[in-house]
C-alpha cells in the first residue's frame, strides 16, 4: 500500500466514525509511515515534520487508536508505543532490544518462516486442546546488533 493508499484508507476509517484527517493527523500517520516502526510519543513529537503542541499529539493519537487505525503497544518498559494498525501495514512482528529498546519490525523473509511455523504450532493446538487460534503477535527479545557490538 502507499502512502496516498494509507492516507486515504485513514481517512476512510476516520469519516466511518465521524471524524476528519485533521493535517495534524495526516502528519502523524506520516511520521509512522515514514519510521516503519512502533513509536513512543517522544519519538513521534521529535519525528513530526512541524512543532506540533504535545497535549494535541496525544489526543490525536487516542483519537486515532480509538477508530482503529492506530494499535497501542506496551512492550514493558514503562510507556506506551503506537504503530499503524495491521490493516494498513499488514501482519507483522517486533524486535525488542532490551539493552537500548529500540522496537523493529521483523524483516518479510523471516516473517515468512515464522508465520509457516504458526501454522503448525495453531494445528498442534487444535489436536491437543481442541483450541482454534484466531490471531497471535510474536515478540522477540534480545540485544540489537549496535549493542552487541558496543
């Protein structure tokens, strides 16, 4: 999907709950676009392409996971992080560097793999529990390449 696609969808979802892309909110969703990446507000404030007043920034963004278009995240560190919702950048899974907490999206060649694997993992669960899986978000931690090699 491209930007104008997302921006567009955004929009649409906005219009389904009575609400409007405000340019402060197609400033947002492009800051998330642009860092392809789970963001904390700080880093969302510093990303954004004009100083944007920090009480109107969380607002939007409780705005904007409240129709759906954002998901928020707690990876236990102490504050939230917001991404776009998979509807507009597909499935995926994190990285999480415990050392420095940098959060990264996991690369489309091994998500092919892991996804292959939870196939497997839902049927197995299927035949001994007699539960059917319906969604699942993987989580992987550990230390970041800039961090093992510092």
């Amino acid at each position: 999907m491209t930007g104008e696609d997302v921006l567009a969808e955004v929009k649409q979802s906005l219009c389904a709950h009575g609400q409007r892309l405000t340019s402060l909110r197609a400033d947002l969703i492009k800051v998330f676009m642009k860092a392809r990446r789970p963001l904390t507000v700080q880093e969302v404030v510093s990303l954004a392409p004009r100083r944007l007043p920090l009480s109107s920034v969380y607002r939007n963004l409780a705005s904007l996971h409240d129709v759906g278009v954002l998901v928020r995240l707690n990876f236990d560190e102490g504050y939230v992080r917001y991404e776009l919702a998979n509807d507009f950048i597909g499935h995926h899974h994190h990285l999480i560097c415990e050392q420095c907490q940098v959060v990264v999206d996991l690369a489309e060649n091994t998500l092919t793999e892991v996804e292959t694997a939870v196939v497997v993992i839902a049927d197995r669960v299927l035949q001994d529990y007699g539960f059917v899986v319906r969604s699942h978000q993987i989580e992987l931690k550990g230390v970041c390449a800039r961090c093992l090699s510092s």
